[in-house]
C-alpha cells in the first residue's frame, strides 16, 4: 500500500503502470500480516501550519483479496484526534478499475483515481488524495475534493502529510 501513499503520483490512473501491480500485491502482504492477528491502526498527519495529530485505533485489519481487502477499524484509543477514520470501518477498497464502494459514482474518479477504503459518501479521511498547494486552501473546497482531510465540528482541516502504520501483536 505504500506504493499509493505518496501525495501527487495518481498512482492507479493508468492501468498499464506497474503501481497497479504493487498496490495489489501491498494489499495481499498487509491482509496476509494482519487479518489473523491482533494489531492497532497508528494515523499520523501534518497540518499545514505545522501542528501534527496522531490517531490509534485498536483491532485493525485488512480482510483476504474474496472480501475486496475490507479494511476493519475498531474503537480509538482515549483522547484520538482521527475518530472520523472510523466511518471507513467495513470498507471495502476501490480503484479506478474496480469501484467497490456504496457511492452511487465512483469515488476514485472523483478524488483524483487513488486508491482508498472508501464508504457511501466517499471519505472522511483520504490519505491517498492529492496534496493542494497552501495557497488553494480552502478555495473551491479543494481540501475535501482532493488532500487528505478531517472534518471536526464542521470545520476542514487539509494536511500536508499524512502516515499510516501499524503494528501487531
């Protein structure tokens, strides 16, 4: 899956090119390391004014390549900042050629074809999207339609960086 976190490579547009290739295989390694196993889900950004947040959420997994890599999120640990990652829990993962969420559209093509858990109103968290430039915010709601963003108290805030990590017992 790290072949897809990478801020401005659109890394599923084109389906000739190998990151397709590495985002699948990335997928089969991260359920193949977590879906039996106790682990916690560790989601650290940057905002762009320097402040950094980071989330922990017990009983996370990535389901087998038969349930579309569904991803489980289970409860935050105290004081977690990243609730809203939580609404991605039982999602399954869509690309550009394979649209598994419950949007009516396709929720890749209209955040910039990444790869993401993404549920019936596309995300609340999208590490995958597309990094705005500082001096786009919030111009044309560019944060929710293509960086990483969080919203809080009907307030969105756009990272310049986003982590995803975890680790297993």
């Amino acid at each position: 899956i790290t072949a897809c976190v990478l801020p401005h490579t659109g890394c599923l547009a084109d389906p000739e090119d190998e990151s397709a290739y590495l985002v699948e295989t990335g997928l089969k390694r991260l359920s193949s390391l977590t879906k039996d196993r106790s682990c916690k889900l560790i989601f650290e950004a940057m905002k762009f004014d320097g402040t950094a947040q980071r989330g922990i959420f017990k009983d996370f997994q990535v389901r087998g390549e038969d349930e579309n890599f569904k991803l489980r999120v289970g409860d935050a640990e105290p004081g977690n900042p990243m609730y809203m990652i939580k609404n991605h829990d039982n999602a399954q993962f869509s690309t550009f050629d394979r649209d598994n969420d419950k949007w009516s559209g396709a929720c890749t093509d209209h955040h910039g074809k990444t790869g993401w858990w993404y549920h019936d109103g596309c995300h609340n968290h999208n590490p995958n999207g597309i990094i705005a430039e500082k001096d786009l915010l919030p111009i044309n709601n560019s944060c929710y339609f293509h960086c990483s963003s969080w919203t809080k108290q009907n307030k969105r805030v756009c990272w310049r960086e986003t982590r995803l990590s975890f680790i297993c017992a």
